[in-house]
C-alpha cells in the first residue's frame, strides 16, 4: 500500500503590524501560493484523504484555500499542537495518522516541516514559504514511518 504525506508550509505572509505572530495574515502573493499548490493537487490527482493544519491564521488559510482548490469535501481539521511543533514531535503526530487514510496534507511552519520533510525524505529539503513536499512510502501503515523507511519517492512542489 502507499502512503503519501503532503507537507505544505504556508503562504507569504504580512510581518509586521500583528500582537502576535499567530495572528499574520497572508499577503496576495501566499493566497496565489496556496491556490497554485491546491490546483497542482488537483490536477495530478493528489487530493488529500485529510487536511490537517496549524491553527495559526496563516496555515489555516493556507490549507481553506488548498481545500477549495482541491475541491476537499470536508472541513479543514485546525490543530494548536501544530503551531511551534519541532521536527520529532511532529514525526510522533504523523506516526499517529488514522491508517484509513492513504493520503495526507498536512499546513504549518519551518522550521519543523522543512526538517520533517528532510527526516523522512533521507535529504535536505528546503521548503520556501508556499512549497509542499510529497512523500510516498510503501507503507501499511503510518506507525511505519518511525522505522524511517526509505521513501518510493520525494518531490518538491514550488509554491510560486
């Protein structure tokens, strides 16, 4: 069976004029961002089982337009232990996925998606703001991934 997780590091966002860095918006450069990667979803026919993100106002964005793009038929699933996880905590979240699921795109931050992604793809890749990385492994299950198996394949898809 394969498994195949999306890691999609929000759009470009505003930096200053915000309380808190949880509140940043995105700027009509990160909506173009995330439209083009939904799209790009879509038209290759990976369009997620289930979109988790961040709950931080950027990610969340970020993943409502990806879900319109993708046409996702369901609400877009906003979890807090996403905002300033690191790279082993979010392993150990993806380890937990439901193995219902073959296909997963999951919004939010770098350092700790660029890592992950890094981890898991057994090389260095770096994510820009707007860019997913698409990990597919012969996988059964997720709990697999703590094994680290060697990805079937890892491709980045720019943002812009």
């Amino acid at each position: 069976m394969l498994k195949t997780l999306l890691l999609l590091r929000h759009g470009k966002t505003h930096r200053g004029g915000y309380t808190r860095d949880w509140d940043r918006e995105l700027k009509g450069r990160g909506v173009a961002q995330a439209r083009h990667i939904g799209g790009y979803l879509k038209k290759t026919g990976l369009v997620p089982d289930r979109i988790i993100t961040s709950s931080a106002v950027r990610a969340r964005a970020t993943a409502e337009i990806c879900a319109q793009e993708t046409e996702y038929p369901e609400p877009v699933d906003a979890r807090d232990e996403l905002y300033n996880i690191d790279d082993s905590s979010l392993i150990e979240f993806i380890t937990g996925l439901d193995n219902s699921l073959d296909r997963v795109l999951l919004v939010g931050h770098n350092p700790a998606f660029e890592e992950t992604a890094s981890l898991l793809g057994g090389k260095s890749t770096p994510l820009g703001t707007g860019d997913c990385a698409v990990l597919r492994f012969a996988l059964s299950s997720w709990e697999e991934l703590r094994q680290r198996p060697s990805p079937e394949s890892v491709e980045i898809i720019r943002g812009d």
